[in-house]
C-alpha cells in the first residue's frame, strides 16, 4: 500500500465501484456499507491531518512556492 493522497482518491473511488456491485445484497451488502463508513471516517482524518499540515505550512511561510508543499502532501508521481 502506498501512501499519497491520490492513493487515497483511488481507493475511495474503489470503494464506491465495490458498493455499486449489484450483485451484492444481504450480509455481503451490509459488511461492505459497514466497510465503506470505516474507510471514510479514515479518509476523512487523512485529509483533516493534510489540510492542518497545509494550513501550517502557510502560516509559516504565508505563501508557497512550486516544491515547498508539506512533504505529506507531495505527488512523488506527478509530472510536471
């Protein structure tokens, strides 16, 4: 598992593919709700923990320049 921000995109939106299943009823439907509601509380606190990171980072520097993003925040993987 990686750990960016656009892994995070990635999963959510796995997620809501795995609920759009509708082959998926009952027990199975349930365990994935309940998964769901788990997996964005999580999202949820990963995306608070970023902007507070952000907000930091700003307030330090009042401005960002390109390359000065709170390393948490970085997409190692973006092409500029």
């Amino acid at each position: 598992m990686k750990n960016t921000l656009m892994d995070l995109n990635n999963h959510l939106f796995a997620q809501i593919e795995r609920l759009g299943d509708e082959n998926l009823t009952g027990d199975a439907l349930k365990q994935e709700i309940e998964r769901t509601k788990a997996v964005t509380s999580v999202a949820s606190q990963i995306v608070s923990n970023g902007r507070l990171a952000l907000d930091a980072q700003m307030a330090i520097g009042s401005t960002l320049r390109e390359g000065q993003l709170p390393k948490m925040l970085e997409n190692k993987d973006a092409k500029v």
